[in-house]
C-alpha cells in the first residue's frame, strides 16, 4: 500500500522524481496531489510505501528534487505531515 506522498510544486519536478525512482526500481505511483494536501493550485504527489521512504528520500535530495512536504496516510484516511 502506497501510503507515503511527497508533494512536489508541479508536473516538471514530479516527473523528475518519478523517473529518478525508475531508474533504482522504487515503485511508486505519480498522481495530482489531493486538494488537502496540495500547497498550490497544480501540485503533484510522489505515492509510495513508507519503508521505501528512505531510499527515495536519499536519492531525491541528491537530485536536487525536494519535497513542498511529505505525509503520511494514517489507517483512518486522515493525513500527518512527517516532512518538511
């Protein structure tokens, strides 16, 4: 279960997580960013599992990809900010 979603400003940075998570095989999904978690008007999400947020947390910030922020999908559908 994806349940990690690292919010990215627009489609040209997520695109580029995205593809940097291909390269190492971190599965992960690209979506728009729900509307509560969206920190403008066209922000995307990076969903992932959370015992591969490490990793993808590691690699991003060596390609110079950060995160708006990053949460965390709880059991009851709600939303904690872990990140930045």
């Amino acid at each position: 279960m994806y349940n990690v979603y690292w919010i990215l400003r627009s489609v040209t940075p997520a695109q580029r997580a995205s593809a940097a998570l291909n390269r190492i095989g971190l599965q992960h999904r690209l979506m728009r960013a729900p509307r509560s978690l969206a920190t403008g008007g066209c922000a995307y999400a990076l969903t992932l599992r959370e015992r591969d947020l490490g990793r993808a947390s590691a690699l991003l910030s060596r390609e110079a990809i950060p995160p708006e922020a990053i949460y965390l999908r709880l059991s009851d559908g709600t939303y904690q900010r872990i990140g930045p």
